[in-house]
C-alpha cells in the first residue's frame, strides 16, 4: 500500500513538475516575444537566369506610336510618364520626336498616342490620322489639348459639343465606379491649377473621370469614330501619382486589353526593432502617463498587431542596431538586446519578416555627397570598406538573434542610397536581392520603378507612406491599386512622436486615421495579397519579366505568357461587351466593371467569351 500511494504521489510530482516547465517556458517565450516558425520550403524568389526588365521590354514588338514635342516640356512630361507605364504594362512603343522627325505612316501600328498639345504640330496629317481611326485605327490623346482652328474641324469627331478658352481647374478627380479600382469617389488634388480643357460632349462620348464640382467638367472619355476610336485624356498633369488614371485610360483602346500586374500590399515598420527612439516624448506622457519604451510595447505595437489579425497585414520590420553616427566603419556591437528580440520575435510569429536597415542610420553615401541643409545630422562614410563593414555587423546581429531566418530586403535609411553604397550591396551581399525605397523623388533620395534593374536588382519602390495619409498618398495609392495592382506601404514608430507627421492629434486619432485608410484599400481590393517584402520582392520579379500575347477566336480570349513560372497576375478589360465564361490555365475574379484580375497557373490562359 505504501509503495504505490508512494507511486502515485511520483506521478503527481511528475504532474506538478511538467505543469511547473509549462508556465516557466510559456514565461520565458512570452518574454521573448512569441514563438516563430520559419517556412523553409518558401518559394519566394525566382531561381536561374532571371533576365532584366530592358532585355525583356527590348523584345516587344512595337505596336504603339508615341508621338512627342522635345521643344514643349510638358509634352516631356508627358513623355517620362507614358513611356513608363506603357514598359509596364507590356505595351511595345516606338517614340517619334515630332520637332526632329517626320511621323510615319499610322497603318504600321494598332495604336497612337498622342502627347502633343497643339495639332499644328502634327506635320499637317491629322487629316490622314483621322481616316486612319475610321478605318478602325486607336488614338489616346494624352495631354490637354490647345484650342486652336485645327482641333475645331474635329472637336465634333472627338465628342466635343462646345469648348471654352479658358481651362478648368482641376481641384478633384472623380472617377466613375465602372472604370477602375476605387471609383465611385472623388480624389483631391493637392497643388490644383487650370490643367483641364473646359468642354461639353455630346451624348455618344461615354465619360469615366470628372471633375467634382457643379461642372462635372469631363477629365476622361471615350468616342468611337467610323470603326476606331478616340479616348482623350484631359488631366492636364503627368507625374507619378496619376500613372493608373493614363493606363486605364490607354486600356480602353482595344477590344480587350490584358497586363502584367504584381498584386500585393505590403506595410514596412522602418525603425523596428531598434533602440527606443528619441523624440519629443510629451504627446505619449499627455495621453498615455507612460514611457516611450512602454507605450511602444504596450499600446503602439498592440494597435498594429489589431490590423495584422483583422485584415491579414504582414509586417516587415527594418532594423536598426543603433543611433550612433560613427562612419568610420569601427563596429561597437549592440549589447541590448532584449527589445530586438521582443518585437522581432512577435513581428516573426505574426506571419511578418526582418528586413535590412542599417548598423545605424546613416546612409551609404562616399564623401562626394554633401547632405547641406537637407540632413544636417547624417555624415558620409569613410569608405566603402567602412559601409561594408557596418552591413556586415548588421548582418551578423540579426542572424545571431533570429538564426533561422532569411534576410533579402534593403531599406536604405531615409530612401537615401548612392551609387556607390548600392554597388557595395551589389558585389558585397549577394543575399540582398531587393531594394525598397521610395517611388518619388526628393533630394538625395533613390527613386525606383518596379523593375528588374540591369544589375539583377529586384527594385520595389515604397509608394505610400506614414500613419495620415494625406490628399497625394490617398490619389496615389488609388492609382497604383489600377497601375501595379500594388499597395507598398512604409511607416515609422517615431510617427507617433513627431508633430509634422500629426503627433499632436494622439497616437489614438492617428491609428484610426490609419485603419481608416486601410479598411478603404480592403474594400476597394479585397483580391490584393497580403505579402511581406520579400514576397513582394519575388511578386515584382515575375510580374516585371512577364510579356503577354493575346488573340481571339471562336473559343475566346487567348492569352499567351512569356517568361512564366510559376504563377503570375494579370488585369483584363474587356471592352465589347463580352463576359468572360469559363477560364483554362487561370481563374478571373471580378473588380469593377468589364476590368478582372486574372490568376495565371499556367502560360497559356483561355477565356470563353459569352
Ligand atoms: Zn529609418
């Protein structure tokens, strides 16, 4: 009897003792942060001969003519911006220079675009482009026309019923809610001016865009003419953050218009993990009583873990080892490491990434940079050893925290890399396969298009950025929902401290502000991938080589891919009516009104049509 109440008070203690190991090492993980799992069998990147974005694009066959005026700088402009989104969308052009070259025949091409801003330029063939487009011929005219003798012989051919010398200020664009992604809604324009042509159409022109006020003055539309047809851009302005409103615009040429797109969304906490930033500290001691450390692991990172479980966003979070400015390449190791392990951990086991960000935050920049006024408190490197040596430390600090992870992603601190510090990445650290900076340009930052560089560098530009958006982030991010199908999204935690990026509201009001705009970008896409940066990385890299063939007949819409893996994403506008019926090699997910997405699984797709 002894013997076994003695075995059964063993089993007890064994009891005892396994409960006592739980709560300890769920303790030790909470401390941690939380458990992280690594998914090695992740197919992220392309392997191989990846070729480059210009070797693909030179490949195209040259069915749009893009005629410009190298003596009027808005038609160069016009220029920069077309001829980019054309390369992204697949589209191969030929540009003719219309003040140094003759304009050839429109016949040997399926569509014109136009960015001229007075016909008289047009070397007296508007006539013969005309008949072109009655024989079925396609003309964009990109930019705000001049009025003038010759456009009113045709005014009538273009849906223009009446017209005013004097233009419309365009203070907003609305977008009908058939046209693209995120329509039915008006966007403000930041700096507005006269940029539109003031007219009235006739009833036969179909309108997508208009200005929001009593006018409703028309910004885009559509006018067929014998069996071609005129579509007429009437934005006035041409910069990046429109580029989706052209490219809809240009996709309303054809019968069907089918294009690469990378479809993600990615959010980016730069500084994080790194040690607690300085800043003004009183907007967290007014609303919160608490410390900046705290607040940040107790109310701020919380809050954006709230959005990773509603809405599916993964986080890439930068680091930072230290503030320090040494840029002599001398390394002093971070010994602090518990808050890196805290939040990298948690930012891990919630579906996010580590990305690249610095051994401190200063740029790799060589002493041919002067900051000036700019950025008074960052210094230039001592070498490119130094820059070197400081990406190696980095390196090594977060492999010795996260040992089974994999790094891919460079942010460079402030969007500011050099030639040199990206060519020390290049021949350096292999395992940097990706760039995200910034997709504007601002002094010294590095501006990128979502491309494949010539070096084999994956580029994905950040396209919208901190807690508020304001009026240029909201039109951009609707713009590059339609351009990229993309949403790349960066932020910082020192947000919430500093009074420029709206501090002062509460960190309360500026998250609200944050999943308000979040919830927009949901509803307006809920088909948008929630990616990492790396997987990000590896969407631009089949996105940006992909080349598409497309032709009808009796059986539908045939797609032809070149340059396809493994799976790849496509918009589809079907502009005569049709609708699609059963798809092969993919499935169609309805957007908004004749536009798809199309999921390629195989490269070659067929769409019945009805
Ligand atoms: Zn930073």
């Amino acid at each position: 009897m002894k013997k076994k109440r003695k075995k059964i008070f063993r089993k007890e203690a064994v009891f005892v003792l396994i409960v006592f190991l739980a709560i300890t090492s769920f303790l030790f993980i909470q401390k941690r942060g939380e458990i992280y799992k690594v998914d090695s069998q992740k197919k992220t990147y392309l392997k191989g001969d990846v070729p480059t974005s210009n070797e693909v694009f030179a490949t195209l066959s040259k069915d749009t003519l893009v005629l410009v005026d190298s003596a009027d700088p808005s038609s160069l402009e016009a220029k920069e911006q077309f001829e980019q989104i054309l390369k992204d969308m697949r589209m191969g052009y030929q540009t003719v220079d219309v003040a140094a070259e003759t304009i050839p025949e429109f016949s040997a091409y399926q569509k014109v675009v136009i960015l001229l801003s007075a016909l008289d330029l047009m070397q007296e063939r508007t006539p013969d482009l005309m008949a072109w487009v009655a024989d079925g011929g396609n003309v964009l005219f990109g930019m705000t026309l001049f009025q003038e003798e010759i456009l009113k012989g045709i005014d009538q051919d273009l849906g223009v019923l009446d017209s005013n010398p004097n233009n419309a200020v365009v203070s907003s664009i609305f977008i009908d809610d058939t046209f693209m992604i995120g329509g039915g809604k008006a966007y403000k324009i930041d700096e507005p001016f006269d940029a539109a042509r003031t007219v009235s159409l006739s009833d036969d022109s179909k309108v997508y865009a208009w200005i929001d006020d009593n006018s409703k003055n028309p910004l885009v539309w559509e006018k067929d003419y014998g069996s071609g047809h005129f579509v007429i851009d009437n934005l006035g302005f041409y910069d990046r953050s429109v580029r989706g409103i052209h490219a809809a615009s240009y996709s309303l040429l054809t019968d069907t218009a089918v294009y690469p797109v990378i479809d993600g969304a990615t959010y980016y906490l730069d500084d994080f993990p790194a040690p607690v930033p300085a800043g003004n500290a009183s907007f967290i001691k007014r609303d919160y009583n608490m410390s900046v450390s705290d607040f940040y692991t107790n109310v701020w990172w919380p809050d954006l873990l709230k959005l990773h479980d509603k809405y599916g966003i993964k986080y890439t979070g930068l680091v930072i080892e230290n503030y320090e400015d040494d840029t002599s390449g001398k390394i002093k190791r971070q010994e602090d490491t518990e808050r890196f392990n805290y939040f990298g951990s948690s930012i891990l086991a919630n579906d996010g990434e580590i990305g690249y960000h610095g051994y401190n935050h200063q740029p790799f920049s060589l002493d041919n940079v002067d900051y000036g006024d700019v950025y008074p408190n960052y210094k230039t490197w001592a070498s490119t050893e130094a820059m070197a040596a400081s990406m190696t430390e980095l390196d090594r600090f977060i492999k010795d925290l996260f040992p089974d992870i994999e790094t891919s992603v460079y942010v460079p601190p402030s969007n500011v890399l050099s030639a040199e510090g990206r060519q020390m990445l290049v021949s350096q650290f292999p395992q940097v396969k990706s760039i995200a900076s910034n997709y504007f340009s601002e002094d010294f930052a590095y501006s990128q298009e979502f491309e494949i560089a010539d070096d084999g560098m994956i580029e994905q530009p950040r396209t919208v950025s901190g807690t508020i958006w304001d009026d240029y982030a909201k039109l951009t991010a609707f713009s590059e929902l339609n351009m990229h199908f993309v949403n790349n999204h960066f932020m910082h935690p020192d947000d919430a401290l500093d009074e420029d990026r709206g501090a002062a509201n509460g960190w309360a009001k500026m998250f609200e502000s944050f999943e308000k705009d979040i919830v927009w970008i949901e509803e307006s896409a809920p088909d948008l991938r929630k990616l990492t940066g790396s997987e990000l990385a590896g969407a631009v890299q089949r996105y940006a080589i992909l080349t598409v063939q497309q032709s009808q007949n009796e059986n539908g819409l045939n797609i032809n891919l070149g340059n396809f893996h493994d799976e790849a994403y496509l918009m589809v506008r079907l502009n005569n009516e049709a609708k699609p019926g059963n798809v092969s090699g993919g499935s169609l997910t309805h957007l908004t009104g004749n536009l798809y997405l199309l999921q390629a699984k195989e490269a070659q797709v067929t769409i019945e049509m009805k």
